[in-house]
C-alpha cells in the first residue's frame, strides 16, 4: 500500500478529504481503485495532476449527491 507522504497533498485538500472521511481510512481510502475514478486510484489521480476529480467528488458529497 502506498504511504500518504510519499507525495505532497495540499493542505486543503486533505482538511477537505478528512472532512468526509475518517482520518484513519484516508490512507486506505486513497490507495484503493475507486468505480467513482473509473478504477483509478485516488492517489494516482492526485500524482497525475487531476486533483480537480477528487474536488468534484468532494463537493459532490458535500452535498448529498452519494447518499
């Protein structure tokens, strides 16, 4: 499993991620092939530079749309 501190993640991206899952499932959650992603994982979006995709996700949870 990759460790979360091998790569640089903005802080307010991670407040942000923390913000709708639990701190200790992030790194799990991160590494983990996502169907939302279309099987990426979430830290392979953050190192390819589409961090805008997890932002999506995050406000789309924000506001209900996965419930």
């Amino acid at each position: 499993m990759s460790d979360t501190n091998e790569y640089e993640m903005e802080p307010q991206l991670k407040a942000a991620l923390q913000g709708i899952i639990p701190p200790e499932e992030l790194r799990t959650w991160l590494s983990t092939p996502n169907p939302g992603f279309q099987g990426e994982t979430p830290l392979a979006l953050i190192k390819s530079g589409e961090r805008d995709r997890i932002w999506s996700m995050i406000h789309q949870t924000r506001i209900g749309a996965y419930s």
